[in-house]
C-alpha cells in the first residue's frame, strides 16, 4: 500500500460514515421506541416498590413500639417472676417480635440516551486519503 488510499478504499470509507448515520439514526429511534414503552412500567413498579416501603415502615414502628411496651413491663417484674415460666413465656413473646423488616430496593429502569450519530461518522469521515507531505 502507497502512502494513499485506493478510489475502493475511499468510497468504502465514505459508504461506511453514511451507513454510520443511518444506523444511528435507527438506533435513536429504537432507543425512543424503548424508553416510551418501558417508562410506564417503570414508573408503576417505583410506586408500587414506594407504597410497599410505607407499609414495612408502619409494621416497623408497631413491631418496636410493642416491643419496648412489652419490655419495659417485663423489666419491671420482679427477677422471680422474670425466670419463671409466664416469665419465659413473656421473653420468648418479646424476642419473636424482634425481628428485622428489610426495605425493598429495586433499580428498574434509566431511561437509555441517545447517540450522536455524527460522532463515529464523521470521524471515519474525516479520514484524509493521504498524508499532508
């Protein structure tokens, strides 16, 4: 190969940056397609994840106002009554309702950007056919 490109290589070239531009331009157009269609359903599991969260919430402050109520009268019981049977029975009530409520935390969707479909066209493009001597 000379220090310059073929009229094949040129025109390849110049076949490739076009069929960039319209290969980007149906990619933007899938990319819009994809995020009309998904964004609802998006926004509809983000609600639904937000109104589950408000309810683990309240069953949060239940479980722990109930638990330090119960407690509290449980430490105010004599250490007898404390060990004995309605006393273990009280504990293991208690305990039972110590329990860890984990939030859901999902991720779904980020609506997808478009691309410039200049950007990789023009730069094969722009490909001088020789080199400035």
């Amino acid at each position: 190969m000379a220090f310059k490109l073929g009229k094949q290589q040129v025109a390849e070239r110049n076949r490739l940056a076009d069929e960039l531009r319209q290969q980007g331009e149906t990619l933007n157009a899938a990319i819009v397609a994809y995020n009309a269609a998904v964004g609802p359903l998006s926004k509809a599991l983000d609600e639904a994840v937000e109104e589950y969260n408000d309810i683990l919430e309240r069953a949060r402050t239940l479980t722990s106002t109930d638990v330090d109520a119960a407690q509290q009268e449980f430490d105010g019981k004599s250490q007898r009554w404390q060990e004995g049977d309605k006393g273990n029975r009280v504990r293991s009530w208690i305990e039972q309702w110590e329990i860890n409520l984990d939030g859901v935390d999902i991720d779904p969707f980020s609506p997808l950007e478009e691309i410039d479909p200049e950007i990789n066209a023009d730069a094969i493009g722009k490909l001088t056919v020789r080199p400035d001597t």
